[in-house]
C-alpha cells in the first residue's frame, strides 16, 4: 500500500464547515452561519498544537475578519 503525503498546501481551508442539511417544514436553515470568534479560537488551537504556523494564523484572520 502506498502513503500519499499530506500538505496543506493544496489550498484547503481547515475551517470549512458543509452546510446544514434543509430542515423539513416551517425551520429552515438559513445557510452557513460562522462565529468568527469561534473561528479564531479554532485557528489558535490549531497554533498551539503546532498545526498551523503563526503566519497561517494571521493569514487565516485576515481572511475571517475581512468584511
């Protein structure tokens, strides 16, 4: 069996998260809704387990606080 090496450099954003799936009747899911505070606690504990560099993290909270 052969390993395939794992990089983050394919461009995968780590904090994606896949819709919610329709709700039947009156509920409905308005879409994706994201915490940005919640992202940024994510992308530090990425940090700190020595997932993601400090230049990622500041890479990835420019594009989370960006309007």
């Amino acid at each position: 069996m052969r390993r395939v090496a794992a990089t983050r450099a394919r461009g995968t954003d780590l904090l994606v998260r896949p819709p919610c799936p329709d709700l039947p009747g009156p509920i409905r899911s308005p879409g994706l809704v994201v915490d940005p505070v919640e992202q940024l606690k994510e992308l530090d504990d990425l940090v700190t387990r020595g997932l993601l560099s400090p230049e990622e993290f500041e890479q990835q909270k420019g594009r989370i606080l960006s309007p």
